[in-house]
C-alpha cells in the first residue's frame, strides 16, 4: 500500500494535486496509473484511501475517497539532539521519526562539528519515515539553533531528560506528560554545555546504561524507553 504525505485538505470527493517528485515515484518507481488507489495523510485530517485520478509526466491528481483512519493525538515526546555527521543526522531523523516522535530540535553544542544542516532534505526524510512507518504526523522539525538559545525559550512544563554518559544519573524511564530526550554530540557534552544545562530546572539528566554508546544508538535508545508502548 502506497502512503503519501500531502499538505492539502482532505475530506471526500476533494482533489488534490501530488507534487512532481509524487508523480515520478507513482508512475515510473511504482508503475501505477491513473484508476489506482493509494493512501494519504497530512497531519490533521487522518489517513484516507484516494484513487489516482490523473498521472502524467511529473503531475498527478488525487481525488479523496473514504476515511479509513481518524486523526489521533501523537505521544507527546520531543528529541533535542546535537547535530551529527550528514549521515547520521539523517539516520536520528528516519529513527526518530519511526518511533513516534512528535518534534525535532537539532542544535550546535560546545563539541559540534558541523555549522549548518540541510532542513529541507531532514525534512524530506522524516515525510518519508512518516510514510512508511504507518504515522498519521510528521514531526515537527525546529531550525538549528546553539542549545543555549533552545533552553532560553523552552516551555518550562516540559521536562528535557539529558542523556549523560560517565555519570551517575537515574534510568530514562517512559514519560508521562509532555517530555524530551537531549542526546550530546560524537564528542560528548562538553564542560560549558554542562554547566548550563545545570542551570535549568526541567533539565533532568538520565542514564541510558553503563555503556558508552553513538549519539545516534543513544537517540534512538532513550526514544523507545520515553516512548514505551501504554506510557506515553
Ligand atoms: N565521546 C564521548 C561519548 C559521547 S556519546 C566520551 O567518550 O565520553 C554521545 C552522546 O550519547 C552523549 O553526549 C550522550 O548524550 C549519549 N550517551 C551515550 N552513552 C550514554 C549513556 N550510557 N547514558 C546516557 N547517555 C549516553
């Protein structure tokens, strides 16, 4: 079953235009054509079944048919994460994004190597992750930004569990309520991070085990433990 992710409106009978980069992947990677049905979703109107009702070269056509899923509330749980290599990044955000996160926060922190990182295409990866992952969202990606601006307008309700290697810390354990996981860099969270993290009282750091693991493992390890099954 084919899964799209589409910005429109969907309610019956409506049609709604595929982006060329759709139109290509339907009829020259998948082979279908007009008459077939796929699914779509776009965050806020649930997932519906729309048959294709005109492909071209790069343009295609929608038209919505019958809701078969409902819009539902997401678990409630953000991934602040220092930004990594491309490959990497790109990884946290497919991983991320399969286990239900609902926003991505990258950020530069005191050991980040990287300067910039290329939204559009971290955006691209998460629509796809969302599709195939069977999610009715996207999450919500953030700007880059230093970690000390993120903190500065944090919402101060949420509690931000700081992944902390080399130190005794308390277990990450599934959250209740609106929480979010902080995983350093390759290099780990340097002194001045630290110290500022120390400053705020929704930082709660966490141990995810004896071990020192890739920021990319620990990412994706302390999302399946915040987000585990009946606690988010
Ligand atoms: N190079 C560093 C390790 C960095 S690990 C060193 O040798 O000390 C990258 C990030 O993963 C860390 O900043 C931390 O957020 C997270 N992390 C790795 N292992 C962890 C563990 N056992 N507990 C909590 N966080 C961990």
């Amino acid at each position: 079953m084919i899964r799209l992710h589409v910005e429109a409106a969907l309610a019956a009978e409506q049609a709604i235009d595929a982006t060329p980069g759709q139109a290509h992947y339907l009829g020259t990677v998948m082979r279908r054509s007009a008459g077939d049905v796929v699914r779509l979703f776009n965050g806020r109107d649930g997932e519906w079944e729309a048959r294709i009702t005109a492909l071209g070269r790069g343009k295609a056509v929608f038209t919505a048919e019958n809701l078969v899923r409902p819009q539902a509330d997401d678990a409630d749980v953000w991934l602040m994460f220092a930004v990594l290599k491309r490959d990497t990044t790109d990884l946290v955000v497919q991983k991320a994004t399969e286990l239900g996160v609902s926003a991505l926060l990258p950020v530069f922190t005191e050991r980040t190597n990287a300067a910039r990182v290329n939204a559009q295409r971290l955006e691209a990866i998460a629509i796809e992750a969302a599709e195939q992952s069977e999610r009715l969202t996207v999450p919500l990606l953030h700007p880059a930004r230093p970690l000390h601006e993120a903190l500065a307008d944090w919402p101060a309700d949420r509690l931000l569990f700081a992944a902390t290697e080399r130190a005794v810390a308390p277990p990450l354990r599934a959250a209740r309520g609106p929480a979010a996981l902080l995983v350093g860099p390759e290099g780990g969270v340097g002194p001045r991070d630290c110290a500022l993290l120390e400053r705020y009282a929704f930082v709660r750091p966490v141990s995810l085990g004896p071990r020192i693991l890739r920021a990319e493992t620990a990412s994706i390890v302390g999302l399946a433990l915040l987000l585990a099954p009946g606690c988010g």
